[in-house]
C-alpha cells in the first residue's frame, strides 16, 4: 500500500487528523485494528464533553491558559498551553463544519460544548447512537467522500525509518504483514490502559485490581514503536478515570458510571487496617491514581455516613445516590462505626480512632495535619459522625493514560534532545506532556485528541506539500 498520510487508529484524534489531510490534498489511509463496523474504542464510548480541565474552553484564552497551567501545576510546556487554549475553539468549530452536533447539556460552564445526541442519564454503558457514536460514523463516513479509507482488522506493528525519517509501517493484517509506504505517519491509537504489563511497571503494582473504564482497546502498540524509532515519553505514570464501586469489576451496570467521587471527597478513604492513604480533597483523578497504586488497591474503602450519602452522594451527574443500589452496588450500612468495622473486617478500635482525628481535624479546621494531609481547595471535608454509618468498597476506574509520546506544538513526535522526528506524528491519548504531571492534572481527554488530530495533518500538509495549513481548503 502507498499513500501521503497513514494513521494508525480511528479514534477521534485519527479521524480528526485524517479528514484535515485528506481536506488538505493529502492521501489518507486509517489502520483500525478494531475489526467490526462499530469497533470499540473509548471515543465510541465518551460522554462527549469538550472542555479544558473542567472548564468552558469558551472562556477567554488567557483565562483557559491559567486553568491549564493550574490544573497540571506547570507540568505542561507553554508551547502546549498556547496550543490547547488557542486552538480548542477552532477545532470544534471544524468538527461543526463536518457535520458534527454540539449542545449545552447542563448548568455547568463545563457542559457548553457536548456531543450530541448526549450519552443518557443512566449507570451502565449506553452509546449506541450516542454523541461519540455518531461522531465517529460521520468523520468515517466523510473521509471516504473526500477518498480516504479506513482499514479494519490491521494492526501496525513496526515504523519504517530511513536515514532518522519515518517513511511507513509493517502492519498484521488476516494472519500476514501489510507494508505501507507513507510520506508520514500519525501514530493516534489511544494510550496504553489495556496493556497489562505496561499498566503494571508505570500505573498500578496489580492491573488486574484496576477497573477498565472504557473500552480498553489502547494497547500501547503505538509508543512502543515510537520509542524503538527514537522518541521521548512524557509523564506516563497517571492516568484519567474516576472511583468506582468494588462490584464494578464482575456488574457492567456499575461502570463507566455512577462514579463514586464526590463521596470520596466529602468523607474518608481507608486500607484493611483501618488507616487513612490518600487525600481525599485533591479530587476524584487523583484519588483513582492513588488507589490504583496502592499495594493492595481493592484495600480501598470510603467511610462516610448519611449527610453525606444525602448531599454529595446525590451531586454527581449520575450520582451514586439513588443509582448505585438500584443496580447492584453493595452499600455497607451500620448504626455504629464499630459494627461497620466488623461488616468490613476492619479492626473496629482502629477505625474509629481514625474516624475521630479526622472529624477533630475537620472541626477544627486542621486538617493539612492529619496524615496524610487532607486538602480542602477543592472540596470540603464533612465530618462523620451521623448513623447510619457507611460504606463502600473501591476500585480505581481507568479510563485512559495521560502520559505517552512526547510531542511539540505541531504533534510532531520528540526525541529526548528536543528534536522532531520527521515524518512522524501523534495525537491523542497517545501522547504524553499535554495531562499529568505530579499533580494529575487532567485537562480533558476529547479536546485534546481534536487539537492535536487537527495540528497532525496541518503540519503534515505544510511538509509534503498539500493545500496548505490552516488556511486549506476542503473537497
């Protein structure tokens, strides 16, 4: 096979990077390895929120900038920040110009920019004809207009290099190798969450205690090959995804949603022997990673009691309370902090000794003292002290990595001097430096995809001599 343009996935950032090509004179193939029609993938799955760390990305763009900066504490290069915040507005008014259906679907300045139609307001996973269903049907139906192809059932296994430039792939494909010569590549095939011994050496000691929370089709094949062909990776530790009942791992109705967040940071996160491990305040991203990396991650359980299940509980956008014992979720309940204790195998004197510093600490307002420390910038710490008393087993829901292929402000893939691969691209999930860092900063897993699809191809089309960049024309 031969073509200008070959991009490996057909996510959203792969579609997004292969329609701009193709719009731009290029000629584009799209490896999936996903071999059904519908082929599962997390963009299939999204809720379809674009935002930029949980917020409008609408807002003026120094304002998107600070929240970018903040969230992920620095971590993120200023290149890339000028990228995200500049860029994040065009790159939705493109996917509108394709054809694809934005709404406002909540009071939140969050919620301005959703896919429609929206994912519904239920637990379980419901995306059949949903936002990022029809997303994905559109852009693949539009780029076989515009004389591109996606390629089902083709795993790309290994880059092409020549004299440093990446000049195509060798693929797997019915049992044998597929060659493509290609001008460039755009490696878009999500990140590396359903590679167990990947998740294990950088996320999670035990994978297996780790729920999937979307469609754990990223298998890290990408980086791989980026790194044998010279590239950097960046921030591979952490990943997006939210706190998930224990029963999540054997009842599909309890994942990707209700998410169990806003309990978790209004009450207490404990191990088997009754001790606090994380803090709970720094938010639900956070905490996910923190459990996923505990030695024992389904050790994990949130203590809290009924103000807090009847305020919090019910806050999320699908909230545990009432949704999570509707479909099979196990709520542990007791009239006295001792006898939870003993429903949950807790030593019941460790456990509310724990519980008692904590509300001291929340009473008095101390609680950067407790250990470890319990942070309150994003949330309020509620004391626990109301029967019934309560409970729920955790488990970290992973979405998708936030660390991957080091990029620079035109997805052009990095070495560890700086320098750009040439020829040779990424975008989404895929890549690392744009989410992270020590302060899990998640900035958000759709907007970013979109930009960097489209700065994929419009650096591609500038190099190879296609219609041009920003000012293309479409066909």
């Amino acid at each position: 096979m031969k073509t200008d343009l070959v991009v490996i996935g057909a996510g959203i950032a792969g579609l997004v990077a292969a329609n701009r090509a193709a719009e731009l004179g290029l000629s584009v193939a799209v490896l999936e390895k996903g071999t059904e029609d519908r082929y599962l993938c997390n963009s299939r799955y999204t809720g379809g929120a674009f935002h930029i760390g949980m917020r409008s990305l609408n807002r003026p763009v120094e304002e998107v900038k600070d929240t970018i900066r903040s969230e992920t504490d620095g971590f993120v290069d200023e290149p890339l920040v000028e990228m995200l915040a500049t860029e994040a507005p065009r790159a939705v008014d493109w996917l509108r110009r394709q054809g694809i259906r934005f709404m406002k679907a909540g009071p939140r300045d969050w919620q301005d920019t959703v896919l429609a139609p929206p994912a519904l307001p239920q637990p379980g996973l419901n995306w059949e004809g949903r936002g990022g269903d029809t997303l994905l049907r559109t852009l693949g139906a539009a780029l076989e207009k515009r004389g591109g192809s996606i390629h089902r059932g083709v795993r790309a296994r290994d880059l092409t290099m020549e004299d440093g430039r990446c000049v195509g792939l060798q693929a797997d494909r019915n049992g044998g190798t597929l060659t493509v010569e290609a001008r460039a590549v755009v490696i878009a095939d999500g990140g590396f969450q359903g590679d167990p011994d990947l998740v294990r050496t950088l996320v999670s000691p035990v994978p297996e205690a780790v729920r999937q929370r979307g469609a754990g089709t990223g298998g890290g094949d990408g980086l791989r090959m980026a790194v044998q062909a010279g590239a950097a990776l960046r921030g591979t530790p952490y990943v997006y995804g939210h706190i998930l009942c224990q029963d999540a791992l054997t009842n599909d109705r309890l994942w990707p949603y209700p998410w169990l967040d806003e309990i978790v940071m209004a009450g207490l996160v404990v191990d088997r022997s009754g001790a606090r491990v994380v803090d709970e305040g720094r938010g639900g991203v956070h905490v996910t990673n923190m459990i996923a990396k505990l030695d024992d991650p389904l050790g994990a359980t949130v203590i809290f009691d009924r103000p807090i299940w009847d305020g919090p509980g019910t806050e999320s956008i699908i909230p545990a309370n009432p949704h999570l014992p509707r479909v099979g979720g196990t709520l542990i309940e007791a009239d006295t902090l001792e006898g939870l204790a003993e429903k949950l195998g807790i030593p019941a004197d460790r456990l509310v000794a724990t519980v008692a510093a904590y509300n001291a600490a929340v009473d008095g307002g101390a609680t950067a003292g407790l250990t470890p420390p319990r942070s309150t910038g994003r949330a309020r710490p509620f004391p626990v002290r109301k029967a019934p008393f309560q409970a729920i087993r955790l488990v970290a829901g992973m979405t998708y990595t936030m660390g991957g292929i080091a990029i620079d402000d035109r997805s052009r893939v990095r070495r560890e001097d700086g320098t750009a691969i040439g020829g040779l691209f990424a975008a989404g999930a895929t890549t690392g430096g744009l989410e992270g860092g020590d302060a899990i900063g998640y900035v958000g897993g759709l907007t970013k995809s979109s930009v960097t699809g489209l700065r994929a191809a419009e650096t591609a089309a500038a190099e190879l001599g296609g219609s041009g960049s920003r000012g293309g024309v479409g066909r």
